[in-house]
C-alpha cells in the first residue's frame, strides 16, 4: 500500500491550493487529511468515508473541502482562503473502518503517506 500526496506550494494569503493523494495497492473505507506545523502536533484535518461522508477540523471548516475520485482511487483537498495558520506539512492517511469517531484520530489511520508541505505567505 502506497499514498502519495502531492499539491503543496507556496502560496498567497487567501489564495488557494488543491491536494491529491493516490493510494495505490488496495482501497479503504476512509481517508483524511492531517497537517503538522512547526512546533506543533499534528492535527485533523478532514476526512471522507466509503459513502461521502465528510468531517472536518474546526480551524477548516467552510474553507477547505475534501472530495475523492473513486475510479482513480484520488482524494483530494480543495484548499481556499489560505491563510498563514494554515502553513504546515500535509500528510493523507487511510483506514479500514469509516467510523467518524476514529478516523478523526491519528490512531484511528492505517496508513499514512509523506507528506506536502504548504507554506502560506502573509
């Protein structure tokens, strides 16, 4: 199993930035977006499950949106109005269960890919 995010940059504030993650090897019930800055721990970000449900961290909320491409096996995080909070290492995971509870979780992820660093400038 493999996943490869890619996307990341550099950035305006308020711009926008579109990741993608290709998982290879076989399919999972959920996917997410987790980031880490500098200093801090890594966070949720978003996820989506087998049947499009979708979560999403506070600090995203109604800014970012998680979406993916089953024929491609692609997910993908739309991200708009950047702002330099936002700055951070974006890492995309997979896991078996699509139980909300969990896969907002660093524990609840099976798999992780490396990952793309976004760095918004202010």
């Amino acid at each position: 199993v493999q996943l490869q995010a890619s996307g990341g940059g550099l950035v305006q504030a308020g711009g926008s930035l579109r990741l993608s993650c290709v998982v290879s090897g076989r399919s999972f019930s959920s996917y997410g977006w987790f980031r880490q800055a500098p200093g801090k721990e890594r966070e949720f970000v978003a996820a989506i499950t087998w049947n499009d449900g979708k979560l999403y961290g506070d600090s995203v909320m109604g800014r970012f949106t998680i979406s993916r491409d089953y024929a491609k096996n692609t997910v993908f995080l739309q991200m708009n109005s950047l702002n330099p909070e936002d700055t951070a290492v974006y890492y995309c995971a997979a896991a078996r269960t699509d139980d909300g509870r969990i896969i907002m979780r660093i524990t609840g992820m099976d798999y992780w890919g490396k990952g793309t660093q976004v760095t918004v400038s202010s």
